[in-house]
C-alpha cells in the first residue's frame, strides 16, 4: 500500500517536470494537477527529488522517473557554472540560471547534497557525479571559504557571480550540512579506525583535507549554537573578519530566530560515525539539553523567534522536519553503530534513509560503462593537470593529455548483450563522441577534446576572467 501511494505521489508531483525546458515549475496542486506558471524555481526545489524518483524507478522497473529527473541534472551539467558554483534560481521557462546569489544555504543547499549522494545512491555507477561533487569543492575552497577573527573558524559565505572575489561571511544555519557531507565524500560512510583504533583506510590528499574541512566547518556551526545564551543557533549567523572585533560572529535582529533545524545534528551524526571523536556526542547532547529546556512545551516543541535572549521568545509552532530530521539524527548518534550503516544507505534531505542500489543497465543509457569508465580517467587526469597548470602556468603538451587505450576504459569489455536491440544502437550513437568504427579511434579523438579542453582550462587559469552577464542568461 505505501508503495501504491509513492507511486501515485511522485506521479502526480512528475507533472511539474512536463515544462518546455524539462526544468521542473515550483508550484503544483497535487488534486487537481493544476500549476502556477511562475517561471522561477530555486535550484534546490529542480535538483532535489532525484532519489526519490530513482529509487521509486529502480524498485517499480519503470524508467519514467528516473528519465525527468535525470534530464534535470544533464541539463544543469551543460549549463556554465563558477567553478561548479551556481546561481540559486532557475527559469523553467528557458532551462537556465536565474539572477547571480550563489550560496550553499536556502534555495541552493540541497542542489549540493544531492550530488554526492546521488553517485553513492547507484553504488558509485553514475560517476559524473563525483566529477561534478569534487569540481563543487573545488569551487568552495577556492571562492567560498572564510576565516573567523580571533579564533579562525571555517565558515562557508556567499558571493555575487559578476564579483565572486568579494565574500559575504553570512551564513545559514542550513549550511551546516556540507560538514556532513564533506565527510561521507572522504570516506563513502566508512569508519576512518577500527574499534580496536587502527586505521581502517588511507585517505588521498584531496579526501584527508576534505575531511579536516568538514571537521573544522562542524565545530564552526557549533559555535554558532554555544555563542547565544540559550544554546541554539540563529537561523543565521554573520562571522567577524576584522581584527577590530572580539566575538567570531553576531546575529542580525532579523535573523534571530531558531526553527528546530537539523542540520548541525546531521553533520555531527556523521562525523561520530566516520571519527569516533566523542565530542561529536558531547556536543549533540548539549545541544539535546538546550532544545529540551527551552522548546518542548506540554504537546510537543516549538520554534523560537529569538534565540539570542533569556527566556526565548516562542512561536507555538513546529515544522515537520522536527520529527522527520532533527529528532531523528539525534536518536541516530547515540544509536548503535550497525543501525542503518552510512555505506549501506543514503538519507535524502529529509532523512529518509534509502538504500544504496545497482541500477538495471537499460537505465543508464545516457551514461554507459564504456562511457562512464572514459569520463572517470578523464576526471582523474583533469584533477592532475589542473594542478600542473595553476602551479606552472603553462599549458598542457598534447602528451601529457592522452589517455590510455586498454580495456580498463570498458571500450572492449562493454557487453551489448545487456541492453536490446534499440537500446544497443543509442548507446553506440551516444558513446561515441567522434561517430568513429573502433576503440582506439573511439579514445583518440576524445585525446584531442581533452586537449581542447586543457588548453582553454589553461586560459582561463591564467587570465583574470570574471563572469560576465552573457554568461548565464
């Protein structure tokens, strides 16, 4: 019966995907099938069923919802980004971004999530996620990272796409899910020590410093609950970079307000189960107290419009996600260990654990083995050569950008004999970028994309290139 009633839900919410542009309208009467026809939706809102709707089409066998929502995510692949930063509207209308606030906080935070998640979803089968999670962080490091004064907190700001230089040190209580998520990229879900407190993985350079990031923005979020009186965090928070000021950060009068979020219990959910740090269930208890003291009342809990003053100020009103998310992450750090493994399952954003699953093959047309396996050395060569290019300012030698031909890129190995007829021949027309007879021809004419590519990466590394207002319609 529960999965009659998805099916019926996520088929009445699939109609809102039935736009020109295949980006999804943000409004829906789910009785009626009636829509608003505003031609903005946030990023979040377009990016942010593709769990959902995979898992529900891996289960059923039916392709429907998987194919809309993955036509979401291609299309936003194509589309130019800031280091794989984006705008947080986009226009249903034309398929493009709208306006330039780039933020990991309301209206974009969940477009991020999703991501990572959606690669250890499909059990890492759908490896353009990866590439477009590590460029993202990429782009965090580069433009969106903050320093506090005097005890130099991490923070995640907000920026302008025409003058990215210039950082906001606002930022969401919301944000404070990429602590979270910055773990489960580092290690896939998987415990750094065994119980015994060895080391259970080596991490790469990229994941040891992800992982210090994702350490050092939890006890930034942290902060942000112990800085007030009552011990709960605002709902935003403006960290303090001049040396001219004594406290890291300061909440504005608008902002005051603390809706039982539950972010910040999320990322220290996960980073206890990654680190085994026990602070992580020292804090989170913490802060289990301060909710207890000043938001339950007799039927239940309540928001507080301010949470920056002795006694709070209280709304009479509880979100739902109280119970769907925050209580449930507190339960969740101070349950067992093998109660729902983080490498078994992902939580979509509203904490729904869903299980990790291999998608049917007829499914993943789009994105092949062969093509797959292709686009993940090419990733791995891009992360190298970027480097090369920051570090000597020179470009790429024809060389050094050649990949090479073996079965390792799934070119031989590729077996037809999973998909039909029909679906043979769309993957041989789509995997092949140079419409070529053979392997070797197949993987010598991407060699010369990929140099294309370096060279213009090159010159974008080396010139001074803000965005310009054609860039993004």
């Amino acid at each position: 019966m529960l999965l009659q009633k998805a099916t019926d839900l996520a088929q009445r919410l699939s109609i809102g995907f039935e736009t020109k542009s295949g980006i999804p309208i943000p409004t829906i009467n789910i009785g009626t099938g009636k829509h608003s026809y505003e031609s903005l939706s946030s990023t979040a809102e377009a990016a942010t069923l593709q769990l959902e709707n995979k898992y529900l089409s891996h289960i059923l066998g039916d392709p429907h919802l998987w194919q809309v929502s993955q036509k979401v995510n291609d299309i936003i692949d194509e589309l130019p980004k800031l280091d794989g930063l984006v705008p947080i509207y986009m226009s249903s209308a034309h398929g493009t971004f709208a306006g330039s606030e780039i933020r990991l906080g309301s209206r974009g935070d969940s477009y991020y999530e999703y991501l990572l998640k959606q690669w250890l979803q499909t059990n890492k089968q759908q490896v353009e996620f990866l590439r477009r999670y590590d460029e993202t962080v990429h782009g965090i490091r580069k433009w969106l990272l903050g320093a506090s004064y005097p005890m130099n907190l991490t923070f995640i700001g907000e920026i302008d796409l025409y003058n990215p230089s210039v950082l906001s040190p606002k930022m969401d209580h919301l944000v404070c899910f990429m602590a979270g998520n910055l773990a489960l990229g580092a290690t896939e879900g998987l415990p750094l020590r065994h119980r015994n407190g060895t080391l259970a993985m080596d991490l790469s350079p990229w994941d040891q410093e992800n992982m210090s990031l994702a350490e050092s923005l939890a006890e930034a979020c942290w902060y942000t609950y112990t800085m007030n009186p009552t011990g709960l965090a605002a709902e935003i928070s403006v960290f303090n970079t001049l040396k001219t000021k004594t406290k890291d950060a300061f909440v504005k009068p608008a902002d005051t307000h603390n809706l039982l979020r539950p972010e910040t219990i999320e990322s220290l959910f996960i980073l206890w189960r990654i680190t085994k740090d026990p602070k992580y269930r020292e804090w989170g208890w913490e802060m289990f107290l301060s909710f207890e003291q000043h938001t339950k009342v007799e039927h239940g809990y309540v928001a507080l419009s301010d949470a920056t003053v002795i006694p709070p100020v209280q709304r009479g009103k509880m979100e739902t996600f109280f119970l769907a998310e925050t209580l449930k992450y507190f339960y969740l750090l101070f349950s067992a260990d093998d109660f729902l493994h983080l490498d078994k399952v992902v939580f979509n954003t509203e904490a729904h654990p869903l299980p990790r699953f291999t998608p049917r093959k007829s499914f993943l047309i789009h994105h092949s083995p062969a093509q797959g396996n292709i686009v993940s050395l090419v990733w791995q060569k891009f992360l190298k050569l970027l480097a090369n290019i920051t570090a000597n300012k020179t470009p790429p030698s024809e060389d050094s950008v050649k990949l090479d031909v073996s079965t390792s890129t799934g070119l031989d190995d590729f077996d037809q004999d999973d998909y039909s007829e029909d679906e043979t021949e769309q993957v041989e027309q789509e995997s092949d970028p140079i419409n070529a007879e053979d392997g070797d021809s197949k993987v010598d004419g991407l060699n010369s994309h990929i140099l294309k590519a370096f060279r213009s990466i090159h010159d974008t590394v080396t010139t001074t290139v803000q965005p310009k207002e054609t860039d993004l319609p």
